[in-house]
C-alpha cells in the first residue's frame, strides 16, 4: 500500500484481499477505497455491462473514476452463478468476499413475501456461497448483508450456507453510517437508481466449516504396532 500502514474501516483493511459482488453504483467499494487510501488490494464488481451500468445508475461514474484511479480492478458482466469461472476471477483467492444486499430483482407482478420471489432470492445466495467457498484463501470469510425480518429471513441464510460447508462466525448490526457515502441502490430494472429502506440490517460472515482430520498412525498417541 502506499504508505505502508494497516488501515481499517469496520470489518475490512488495506492489508485484505478483498472481493465485492453485485455492486449496484460502486459507493461502497469507492467507501473503501478512499479510506484505504490505495484499492489495488480490491476487486469490485457489477452484474451488469459497463453501459447498462451507466443508464441504470447514474452516480456510478465519479466511483468508477475513483476506484481506478486509486488501483482497484472494476469488472462488469460478472454473474455470481459462475463467477469462479471469470478469467480474472479463477486463479485468485480471496480473504474476504463481500455481498451487499444481495436480490434476485424487482418484477411488477411479484411483491417480496411471494414464495416465488423468495426462491429466486435463496437461488442466488446458493449460487453465491457455492461459488465464493472455493475462491478464499485459509481463513478467509465470506460476507453477506441483508435484512432480518420479514420476509427477507425467509431466505435461510444461514442454511444456504451451511449447504456450502460455510459456518457463521458473527453476526453483526449494518450500519450505512458506518460507510460513508454508501448508497444502497434498488438495481434490477424498476427504481434502479433509488435506494431502499435499511431496517434490521446485519452483516453475517461466513468461514469455512473446519473438520477433523482422521488421524495417521504416527499422529496417535497408540499405535496398532502397540499391540
């Protein structure tokens, strides 16, 4: 980094290589970004292409303009389903990978407590957390914001991940306070460029499930040649 020193914000440092998906304008990643001070340890990303990106959310160019300027790798056109897949995506591994606010879209005929849209929602997050285990390095986490009540706790988060071999290690509150020039944008194609109400919010971080080792006979403190 440029001057050397650790610097942090919330949960995430200068000295993590950092993943973020789905980014809707890039203001959290620029957020980061600037209280970094350099962002060539971060990757940030869009589901959509650089032009739909553009026409859908308007205050995305002074944060792409920042993130490049201060070193940050912006790719657009990433799907979650096959992201391990990207070319400049499959060879890296990650200490934390970050999901803000993750949803499937916005349809006219459907509301949120649909059982349809619901399933969309969990199909993503399993698409999401199958893919995002095998791009952390040891120890890494995975983190996801969401709300918590209803009926976004619908979505089984923990569950999801469990199915991935992802254990929860802290949930904690989400504060858009905490990030500085945050802007929660709605995507899809309906209101994409408004933001959306933050209630119960938290960020749940995610690691790999840890399993026991079968023991060699030299690791036991018996041995069959005991006997």
């Amino acid at each position: 980094m440029g001057s050397g020193r650790e610097r942090w914000i919330e949960h995430y440092s200068s000295a993590q290589e950092i993943l973020l998906v789905g980014e809707g304008d890039f203001s959290f990643s620029a957020c980061l970004a600037r209280t970094f001070g350099s962002a060539c340890n971060m990757v940030a990303t869009s589901l959509e292409s650089q032009g739909s990106l553009r026409a859908k959310h308007r205050s995305c160019l002074s944060h792409l303009s920042e993130l490049k300027r201060r070193g940050c790798l912006v790719l657009h056109d990433v799907d979650v389903y096959e992201m391990d897949l990207h070319l400049a995506l499959q060879w890296r591994k990650f200490d934390v990978i970050i999901f803000n606010f993750p949803h499937a879209g916005h349809f006219p005929w459907l509301r949120e407590r649909n059982p349809q849209l619901i399933q969309m929602h969990k199909n993503l997050l399993k698409a999401f957390f199958e893919n995002a285990r095998g791009m952390l390095r040891e120890g890494g986490e995975v983190h996801v914001a969401t709300r918590d009540d209803y009926p976004y706790n619908r979505w089984n988060v923990e569950e999801l991940a469990g199915e991935a071999d992802l254990v929860l290690m802290e949930k904690v509150w989400f504060k858009k306070s905490d990030y500085p020039g945050y802007q929660n944008k709605r995507g899809g194609d309906i209101k994409s460029n408004k933001t959306f109400r933050l209630r119960n919010c938290f960020t749940f971080k995610f690691a790999l499930q840890q399993y026991e080792h079968d023991y060699t006979c030299d690791e036991m403190s018996v041995c069959s040649d005991d006997y």
